[in-house]
C-alpha cells in the first residue's frame, strides 16, 4: 500500500494524488490517502471555487480515504472516519481474531467510547453542508489574507504552496525558531517544523477575527529578532535549532524518547 497526504500536516500542501494513483494501478496496490486534516474542509473550498487538484475517489486508484471529525470537523476529540473504494477492501479491515467467543470488530481498535461518536454525530448534523462551506469560506479567506500578510515580510519566505488552511514559513536571514518564542511571549503558538526550518499556523475560526492582529505581532516579531538576535531566557528556539542540525535522525527519535521517558 502506498500513501498520500491531501494535505501534509506541516506545509498544508496536497501530495499528487492522480500519479500516486497511477503507480498504485500499475503497481496492483492499494492507494490510502490521508485526508485527516482536509476532509472536512478541501471539499468545501472546491464548492467555493479555490483551484483545489484532485484528492479523493474520482481519482483512479485511490482505495481508501481517512478524514478526521475531530479536526475540522469541530467534533470532540477522538473521532475519525475510514472510507473504503468497495465492500470487499472494506472486509480486510475486519478483525475476527479472538481467543474467546465469537468476535467481529470493523477495525484493530477494540473498546471504543460511545459518546464521542454521538458527539461526531451532532457536529456533523447541526453544522450541515452549509455550516462546513460557510466556515471553510472564512478560514480560507483568513489563510489567504496570512499568506499574503507573510509575502510582504521580507525576511520570511513561505514554504512552497499552500493548498487550504495551513501556511507554513521560515527566514534565510533569522532565526525563525526565535521569532516564534517572541511570538509565543505573546501568546501566539504556532508548530515549530523542520526540513527546512519553519513554523506554520494552522488557521481555525479563532483566528478569522485576529488576522490583523496576529500579522502585526509577526512584523514586530521578525523586527525584534532582527535587532537582538539570540535565544530569549526559556525559549525553545535552541532546541529546535540543535535537533535540526543533528544528522542521525535516530538520534534525534532517542531524545524524544528519553524526554517522554522522564516526563510520564
Ligand atoms: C494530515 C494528518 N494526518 C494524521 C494526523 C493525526 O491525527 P491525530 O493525532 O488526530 O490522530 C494529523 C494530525 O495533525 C494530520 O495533520
């Protein structure tokens, strides 16, 4: 099986779903698109008319597609939806091991809590299709208005394109790690990401209102480091900085062990 993001968590940028398609066929494989982060909210921006490539099952080869309630879908945590091509790859995810009795479960995950799925259920009846295109109507247009807030800073550059909601950005001149401590001293928390250096914002409805805002912080931020550069007592910019620069990525996966190790 292969997989295709539509779209990657850092960048917000859709992978290319129709070749990722074409190998799948001509390979005989399954083709399983993570959609987690857009399923509630690309369909939406296609209706509006954004130029959004294909993503979905009207792509040849695409056998499976997971989109997260929980996430745009503004439902309680815990919640997600597995879409299958066709009945028959729907039945390999069952599972009917079990030492004891007759057992059939729809997916590996056993025990699962009931009122999240009832929670998933009411989001989704009381906001409609219209409530999802009215609210993918807004954050598209805030994340449209950051992209171009971020354009005209220039010492950032915005990393490649962004598809929806997601607008990722670094510095070839400063240290974006410590732009984005500034910004968390002033109570912004944006992702921290690395491969190349960046941080990017994953815009919500919480923003829509604070656009302005959030690119004034982000100009006297940028402005700040610019004039002191250096980490601010607590910031996390070193850290990220030395985990950027370590080569051994196993390494880097034995310090984030360690770390969880000592912190549970
Ligand atoms: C594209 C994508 N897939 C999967 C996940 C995992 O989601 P969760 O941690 O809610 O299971 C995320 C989380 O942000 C995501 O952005």
């Amino acid at each position: 099986m292969i997989v295709g993001s539509a779209p990657g968590f850092p960048h917000g940028i859709i992978d290319p779903i129709e070749e990722l398609g074409e190998l799948a066929v001509s390979y005989g494989i399954c083709l399983h698109v993570d959609l987690c982060l857009g399923g509630f909210v690309l369909p939406f921006a296609r209706k509006l008319g954004y130029p959004i490539p294909p993503f979905d099952f009207t792509v040849q080869g695409v056998t499976s597609i997971s989109a997260d309630v929980h996430k745009y879908g503004l439902a309680p945590k815990g919640t997600s939806i597995v879409l299958y091509r066709n009945h028959d790859i729907r039945k390999l995810a069952y599972v009917t091991e079990w030492s004891g009795g007759l057992y059939v479960s729809p997916t590996i995950a056993g025990s699962r809590p009931g009122n999240v799925i009832a929670g998933a259920w009411a989001a989704m009846i009381s906001l409609g299709q219209e409530g999802y295109l009215e609210h993918t109507r807004e954050i598209m247009e805030a994340s449209k208005r950051i992209q171009q807030g971020v354009k005209e800073i220039p010492e950032l550059f915005i990393v490649g394109r962004p598809d929806m909601t997601i607008v990722a950005f670094g510095s070839n001149v400063i240290d974006i790690f410590e732009v984005n401590d500034i910004l968390s001293s002033k109570g912004w928390h944006l992702s921290p990401l690395q491969r190349p250096n960046s941080i990017h914002i994953c815009v919500t409805l919480q923003h829509v209102p604070v656009v302005d805002e959030f690119l004034n912080d982000l100009k006297d931020s940028v402005q700040t480091v610019k004039k002191n550069p250096g980490p601010i007592s607590g910031g996390l910019a070193p850290i990220y900085g030395a985990a950027g620069k370590i080569p051994d990525r196993g390494m880097v996966s034995e310090l984030l062990v360690d770390y969880m190790d000592n912190a549970c």
